[in-house]
C-alpha cells in the first residue's frame, strides 16, 4: 500500500493496491526428436538436393526452425530438437531404425512423418493401409519410452504431379492415408498434427517443384504447426 500527506493540516490520503507478476511462459518439456525421411531431414525438390544426405540437416529443415521458435519463445529454458531424417527410407526400415534412435536422443516428445517414399512407389489404397500399419508400430515404439500423448504423429503435407514425375505420384492417395493417420492417432492415444489443411491453403507456395517436398516456406509453415501445438500441450504459465 502506500499512503501521502499534504502540508496542509489533517489532509492524508491512503490506498493499497495487488502487484501480479507473471512468469515468462515457460515449456514443460526440452528434448524432442523429429523422425521421418527426406520432408524430415529438409531435402527440397532440387534436383541436386538429393545428394546431400550424409550432410547435417540445413537451416531452414523444420526440426531447426522450430528449435530456434522455441528458443525465442521460452527464454531461459534449453531446447533440443533432434533432427533423426533420413531421405529415401521406406516406412519399414524406419521402423527398423526407430528403437535406437529413440536410445540415443531419449526424447521426451516425438515428432513422426514417415511413409513418402512408400506412397510414390505405390500409390494405391493397400499401400495407405500398409503406412498407417507402420505408423501404429512406430506410435508402440514411441509409447515403450514416452507417453502416447507426447508422441505428434503427422498427417501428410499435399502432394501433385510435379517434375520429375513420380514423386508426388500418390497425391490422389494423400486425403485417404490422412483419414488413417487419424484413426491410428485416436486409437493409439497419439497426439494429430495436421500439416495437410494449412500447407493446401497454398500448394504451391510451400509443396516446391516436384510435387513432394515443401519449399523453404514450406518448412517454415511446418515448424510453426508443429510449435502450436507444442505451446498448446506442454506451455507452463506461473503467476504469483
């Protein structure tokens, strides 16, 4: 409180008042892993792109620009998000890959998009069945290490017919997997991301040249859904 005085005789006046501090917002969780293939390790659609493999993960990859959007956000606090890409890899030796990827980051919170190079060899209805199998198996391995709900498990960004053809020769399937994704998030207790509804507001734009994997901007829009829905499950508010 605080109280003042005049000159004048008899002529005081008192108040008091409540101060609220609040915290900057802080996240409940630090260590995330982003496992998948090429849309994963940030490969675009340059042609030459695809020999950069066994290079570190470029700037721009989602899993880097949503470390740096974390860092911005939650001062103070350290963030790793390890990008465990790989372009070309099929669902099945992901899979495969997923345990010891899972020992060597022990993550807190798992980032899953995987299942692209098995759509554009084979774009049919068995093939959405066999990724969204996948996926539930991925999903189980997640959970032996972390709670279901911590494990965000992404739809599929748009695919088109792109140059050169073939890579985003599963588009017409995309629609029909998502609807799988979903059911295996809501069965496995997974947490849906959905990187298809904001990226097809403008394919173009962040679906680059070969019909497959996001431009720059692409990458961009990625790490930002995939940052709101972090803020949303895991931001600790402190006020006193």
């Amino acid at each position: 409180g605080c109280a003042a005085t005049s000159a004048a005789p008899g002529q005081s006046a008192s108040c008091s008042f409540t101060v609220t501090v609040t915290r900057a917002p802080q996240l409940a969780v630090t260590k995330f892993m982003a496992f998948g293939d090429s849309i994963t390790h940030g490969t675009k659609s340059d042609p030459a792109s695809f020999l950069a493999y066994p290079l570190p993960p470029p700037a721009y990859s989602y899993p880097s620009q949503l470390q740096a959007m974390l860092a911005g956000r939650y001062l103070g606090q350290t963030f790793v998000v390890a990008n465990e890409g790989w372009p070309g890899e099929r669902i099945d030796d992901g899979l495969k890959r997923l345990p010891s990827a899972l020992s060597t980051n022990v993550p807190e919170v798992v980032l899953l998009l995987e299942g692209a190079n098995d759509l554009s060899a084979t774009a049919s209805s068995a093939t959405t069945q066999y990724i969204a199998g996948k996926l539930r198996d991925m999903v189980r391995a997640c959970k032996t290490r972390t709670t279901a709900d911590r494990v965000l498990l992404a739809n599929f960004p748009p695919q088109f017919v792109g140059t050169p053809p073939g890579r985003g020769s599963g588009w017409a399937f995309v629609p029909e997997l998502n609807g799988r994704i979903a059911a295996v998030a809501t069965s496995e207790g997974a947490t849906l991301v959905d990187l298809y509804t904001p990226m097809n507001a403008d394919v173009k734009r962040y679906i680059g040249q070969d019909g497959l994997h996001p431009t720059e901007a692409g990458f961009t829009l990625m790490a930002q859904t995939f940052a709101a829905i972090i803020q949303q499950k895991f931001e600790v508010k402190t006020t006193t």
